[in-house]
C-alpha cells in the first residue's frame, strides 16, 4: 500500500486483508498524522518516501520491497468483503493467470446513502519480476521489457469496498485538488492520450463541470480504442454527461453509439431508458427498459451499476405505469422488482403509496403489506411496517404496529426516531421533541433508516419552531444543537427560516447552490403541510425570495403535488409560467399531473 494521512480508515482496509497475508508492505508519502503508527500496529513494514507526484513511482517502491510471490494492492480507502477472502486464497494457489481486476463498489453522496457505481480495478499482480505500473496518476501495469501483456489478467470475483469517494473523504482529503494538476501536466506531454483525457473527464464530473468533462470525453472517443479497458466506462460516461446536461437528443444518440461498440453493454440500455423517461417519451423509456430485462446482466466489464438487466427496469417501468395511473401495472413492476432483489424496502413505499392512493381500507393494506414480511417477530421488519403505514398518515395503523415493537438496545435509534416521527404527525409536538431529542443522543447505529439522526434534527427543528415561534433564542441553540448531524446548507437553510420567522432580513444562504436549497425546503415544506401548519406554512414560504432560482415556483408546484393538493399545484405552475416565464418538461408533466389528479383527490382524512 502507499499511504498518506490515512488515521480515519487505515485500520479497516488493512483489518479487512490481514487474515489472509504474510507481509504487510506500507509505503508512506509524508503523513502528518497517525497513520504509520497504526501500520505499524498490524506487524507492517513501513518506509518513507518522498512524495514525487507520481503515483506509478511510490507503487513501484513499494513493489520492490515486497518478498512474496502475491502483490495484492490495496489503497487505505478500501476493504475487502470478508466473505470473498477465500476465493481471493484458492485463486492464488491454482492460477495460471499473473493477475486478476477485482469488482469495486465505490460509494458516493452521503455516508450512509448506500449509492455506489462500480468497475473493475487490478489488484492482485504476481511478483515474478515481469511487471511494473506506469502513469503518474490512475497508474496501469505494464510489462518491465515493453512487451504486450495479451491476456494475463482475468476478472475475479472478489468484491472491494471502496469509500475515497465519499462526499466527506473527498473534501478531507483535496482529492481533487491534487489530481487536477498533476493530470493536467501529463497531458501537456500528451495532449491527445485518450485515458489521461477520461481521467480528466472524470475529475471534471466529479466536480459537477459538467461541460468541461464532456469536452475531455469527446476529444477522447477521438483518439481510444475500443479494446482499451476503460472504453465502455468512456462511452457510458459521455452518454451520462449529455443525459444530466439535459441534452436528451444527444444522451439517446449517445448511449446508441455506445451499443454499437458493446451491444451487450445492458446498463446503457437502462440509461437510455431513463433519458426516454425524463423527457416523457414513455413508449420509447418503456421499449428500452423491455431490452434492459432481455439482456440481463453484462459481463463484468460492461457493468457499471447493479441491477440495470434485473430490477432497476421494473423500478423505472412501475413508475411509469404510475404516473399514468396504471396502478395495476405499476404494482405487477414493483413486486417483479422485489422478486429479482428482496432487499430493496424503498419500493415498499411505492407500493403502500399505490395502496392508499386507490382508497384501499386499513385492514387490506395492512393485510397487503404485511405479506411482504415472513417474519414480523423481526423488530427491524416490524419499525419498517409501522413507517411504511406512517408514510401515508395511517397513524392508527402505525400506532398498532409500535405497540408490538418489542424493544431491544440495539434498535435504540430506529426506535425513539420511529416513535418521535409517529408523534409529529400526529401533532403532540412536545412527546415528538423529546423522543427525537433521545434519538439524536443515541450512542448505536441505525439498523432500519440510513439517516435517521439527519431526519430527528430536522424533526426537531419544525417541532420546536411550530411550538415556540417567538422563542427565537431556543429555536438557535435548537439549530446549533442539531448542526453537526446536517448539511451545511441545511444548517443555513434552517438559520434563514429562523430569520424569516424572526422578521430579519439577514441573507445567510445567498452563496449557496440554489438546486441544494430548494431540494432541502421542500421537505420542510411538506412536513408543515402534512401536519396542516397553514398559517406557518405561510409565512415561511418567504424563504423563497433569498434563493436565486427562477424554478422556485416549479419547487413549490412540487411540494403541493407531494401533498396531493393538485389546484394549488397547477396554480404554482401557471404562476411560474407567467411570472418566471419558466416551462419545461418537468413544469410541463406536473401541470398535466396535476389537472389529470384534480378528480382522483382523496377524501380529507382527520
């Protein structure tokens, strides 16, 4: 391994591979941290060496003093799945191959989001002397005497974790920062190298630059190969680009150019799909997300997300289905989803959404949904049914299924979080506070809501705000109290409101990004709504006017359709229309939304 502060997650990655090794081989750069102490505390040899900008030079000191007739190369930002370890052992000792790529969930967004995207990575080299990298940055293993490695690598099945990019790692580190330059410098030698150039797409895109990453995967495709290993991810990537830069035309044209070169290649399928999805040809999302199903999973190299040939097509299809309220269909699309992955809960709300869209009485949902559960005894499965009835405000279906929690320690979290949810709901704001309060304070990990401490403080803050809004002092410690679980921008966000309330006219989020904002107040707002906190409701929409997007009004339009208040949905649209002189597909789609609604609105529930 070659090292540099890597105190936070060092002790994990080497944790993960220590069972299995004879020597542990640390090459550090210049940690300023605990990072060599903590190597040295596996039993690893550690060297120093002084940091040269070359990745492929720091790997190959590292080589060298290796002893061992396996290199397996890992970074700190990775762990290996222990369940894999014995695979990873029989291929070492049977093997004609000198290597192998292994398939790498690298995580994205937020800690606890589980998104991932995945590729294939080398990390496993036979030390016979016949093999070096090259590359001062993304370095690629090359033949010491020149010649062409031909097929000496195979793909094994065995799975890293891979956190480096993680939104918080990333900034930690100045990942990007550091790669820029030195990718930048290579180029300057080699202006057209077609993977130095999809490197530096990729820094681009990471770095939401979007245009700046298609303009390097563009020039790119001029110049690669399409036997190059990184030639799928390239074309995948630049059909991605053009798909979030909304060009759609040139998305689709781009994922078909892709499919040319990699027929086989399912997750551009899928892609293609979505991007008929996104701008409403639903006949056309339908076709490609069929051929996504046909083809199945690709092969290792073609896939860069699980489950584009499995059960992301009939996730996407029954939301088709159910924006055209096919709801019928739209079920048959979800359980067939549940049936290829049983793990994905988050199509249970879809699905109890449906059910109570379509008026369903409480002991038949109940009886619905409960189906999907083999055992209920499993306190896990019965704090999922009681949110999953609390979702759609069954708050007297919830109740029931909370009074046969059984409580355990080790579901402390989940459960003061589930019972301070069922309380604010149900308008007992006080109860509410003081059990997200205890969730907040809870020293064990979530087992059933990812973010649920995130969720509390937002909670918290609206229960505190419609109990004492003309306590200002309390609802700013509130904020303070809370902030290290939130978002900056959030935190922000929540000093605005305070500030609105207050009757300030202090600007605290004036330098964020707007798109960040609006998604963040709309869940304020449909909180408020889904309690009947008009008059609040009211005055905290004043918010609006200190975030710089015209699609405010596009944002609220959003949150009544959320709320099922499709009149009001359409008239934000219309004013959008009309003040902001803003429509587009997404303006367009709730309008129709909306009016299509306006008679299936369902009866007041008190």
């Amino acid at each position: 391994m070659i090292v540099k502060d890597e105190e936070d997650l060092l002790a994990n990655c080497i944790k993960s591979a220590a069972g299995i090794v004879n020597e542990i081989i640390i090459v550090d750069t210049g940690s300023g941290d605990s990072t060599k102490d903590i190597a040295k505390s596996f039993g690893a040899i550690v060297f120093d060496y002084q940091w040269d900008n070359s990745f492929a030079n720091a790997r190959n000191f590292a080589i060298s003093k290796a002893t061992y007739e396996w290199l397996l190369l890992l970074d700190a930002d990775e762990e290996l799945f222990l369940e894999d370890l014995k695979t990873l052992v029989e291929f070492t000792k049977s093997t004609k191959y000198d290597g192998a790529h292994f398939k790498v969930y690298n995580f994205v967004g937020e800690k606890d989001s589980g998104e991932y995207t995945l590729h294939n990575a080398l990390r496993l080299v036979r030390n016979c002397g016949l093999y070096k990298f090259t590359g001062d940055i993304h370095e690629q293993i090359a033949r010491v005497d020149g010649k062409p490695i031909e097929d000496k690598f195979t793909i094994l099945n065995v799975r890293l974790k891979h956190y480096g990019y993680l939104d918080e790692v990333v900034k930690k580190k100045g990942k990007r920062a550091r790669n820029l330059p030195i990718l930048l410098k290579e180029l300057e030698k080699e202006p057209d190298n077609p993977f130095k150039l999809f490197n530096l797409g990729n820094e681009y895109m990471a770095l939401a630059q979007y245009e700046k990453a298609l303009e390097c995967y563009n020039k790119s495709k001029n110049h690669y190969s399409k036997t190059e290993a990184f030639a799928p991810h390239l074309l995948f990537r630049r059909a991605m680009c053009y798909y979030t830069l909304k060009m759609f035309d040139l998305a689709v044209k781009a994922c078909d150019e892709g499919l040319e070169v990699f027929p086989k290649c399912t997750d551009l399928l899928y892609l293609k799909g979505l991007i008929y999805m996104e701008y409403h040809r639903y006949t056309l999302a339908l076709d490609a997300f069929e051929a996504a199903l046909k083809l199945g999973d690709p092969h290792p190299a073609l896939k860069f997300t699980d489950g584009c040939g499995t059960y992301r097509p009939y996730i996407s299809m029954g939301q088709i289905y159910e924006k055209l309220f096919d709801y019928n269909r739209a079920l048959l699309c979800y359980n067939k989803a549940l049936a290829a992955n049983n793990s994905l809960y988050s199509v249970l709300y879809s699905i109890v959404n449906i059910f109570d869209k379509q008026k369903l009485a409480d002991d038949e949902i109940e009886k619905k949904i409960t189906s999907f559960f083999s055992d209920l005894s499993h306190v896990p499965n019965r704090i999922m049914v009681s949110d999953l009835f609390l979702s759609i405000q069954r708050l007297g279906l919830s109740k029931k299924h909370i009074d046969l929690i059984k409580y355990e320690g080790s579901i402390q979290l989940d459960y003061f979080f589930l019972l301070g949810k069922y309380c604010f709901y149900k308008k007992d704001f006080n109860n509410a506070k003081a059990y997200l309060e205890n969730a907040i304070s809870c020293n064990t990990g979530p087992k059933v809501f990812q973010n649920a401490k995130g969720e509390a403080c937002s909670l918290l803050f609206l229960a505190g705000l419609i109990l004492n809004q003309d306590n200002f002092n309390s609802l700013a410690g509130t904020i303070e109290k809370i902030s290290p679980y939130l978002k900056k921008e959030e935190t922000l966000l929540l000093r605005q409101v305070l500030a609105v309330v207050s009757g300030s006219n202090e600007n605290f989020i004036e330098k964020e990004n707007p798109k960040i904002l609006l998604n963040l107040f709309s869940k304020y707002l449909l909180c408020l709504l889904k309690v009947c906190e008009f008059d609040l409701f009211e005055k905290v929409l004043y918010v609006y006017n200190y975030i710089e997007s015209k699609y405010v009004l596009i944002s609220l339009a959003k949150v009544y359709k959320e709320a099922r208040l499709y009149p009001l949905a359409a008239g934000a649209v219309a004013r959008s229309i009309k003040e902001l002189d803003v429509l587009d597909f997404y303006a367009a789609d709730l309008l129709l939304d909306s009016f299509l609604s306006l008679d299936r609105i369902p009866a007041v529930k008190t």
